[in-house]
C-alpha cells in the first residue's frame, strides 16, 4: 500500500490492550483498499475455502484453533488513507 504513493509512507506497529484481549496492529497510510475488495479479503480469512491471501488465512486459522473464534485477523482501511491489520488475542495468565 506504500509502494504505489508518490511520497514516502509511515508504517506503525503497535501493541495495547482492551479489556481482557491484546490487539497488535499494522497500519499504513499507504493508498488503503476499497470497501468492497477489503469486505471480500476479510470474509476470505473466514473461511476455509480460500484460495488467495494463504499467509493470512494460516494466521487466523492458527489463532482460532488456539484461542477460539472470537479472536483472530481483522483488515482496516479507508481508500486513500491506509490500511490497519490487527491480530486480537486473548491474554492469558
């Protein structure tokens, strides 16, 4: 999403918790995905029939053999303004 702007782009990692869960999330403010590409790329990751996007899929079916399925990747983004993954996982003590 960086790439194909004509200026330089930010990428920030961060880490925090919400409640009983810890959200790690990418975000970009790259050139972001349109609303219906990003509804098809989000609605792939549920399921397991998906053939595009195997790295994330592989994420998310991980985490939700391990954590269940209210836990699990999430794509954000607004066209022309970037792109959030997330990564919510429960905490465990």
């Amino acid at each position: 999403g960086i790439q194909p702007k004509n200026n330089s782009g930010t990428i920030k990692i961060l880490c925090y918790k919400q409640n009983a869960t810890i959200i790690l999330a990418v975000q970009d403010n790259g050139i972001g995905i349109h609303q219906e590409k990003l509804l098809e790329i989000n609605n792939n990751l549920n399921s397991s029939l998906s053939h595009e996007h195997i790295g994330l899929c592989n994420v998310q079916n991980r985490i939700r053999l391990i954590f269940g399925e209210t836990y699990g990747v999430t794509l954000i983004s607004e066209y022309g303004k970037g792109t959030t993954s997330e990564i919510r996982i429960p905490i465990v003590k």
